[in-house]
C-alpha cells in the first residue's frame, strides 16, 4: 500500500479532497490538527512568547557566541 501526500492550495481544495475520500469511503488523516498538538507545556509555551514580546519591545540584550563560555 502507499501513502499519498496532497498539498491542497486553499480551503476549498481541501473540502473537496476530503469529500472525494470520504464519498469512496477511504480512510485519511488530518495531520494539521496533529501538528498543532505541541509536546510543550503551555506554561514553556507562554514564558517564550513573552520573551519574544520583550525582545521586540527592545527589552532583550545580544550575546556574542564566541564569548558565551567566557
């Protein structure tokens, strides 16, 4: 058996492609919903957005890598 990928350009492919499977009654799976799914806490998650705000916000300081172990 193979796996076929399809890369659909907008909603509207996307609906009817699920309907054509579904009208021949073929199993498929919505990977986008599973992508969303994170492994992170959505305590880590929210600590990195806020720091991406600050860094934005000009709160953040830039670290040179070659002096990092220094």
């Amino acid at each position: 058996m193979e796996t076929i990928i399809v890369h659909p350009k907008n909603n509207e492919e996307q609906k009817v492609i699920k309907a054509f499977l579904e009208a021949l009654k073929i199993k498929f799976e919505n990977l986008k919903n599973k992508s969303e799914e994170t492994d992170y806490s959505p305590e880590f998650v929210e600590m990195i957005e806020q720091n991406r705000k600050d860094y934005k916000a000009g709160k953040g300081i830039k670290v040179n890598l070659d002096d990092i172990w220094k």
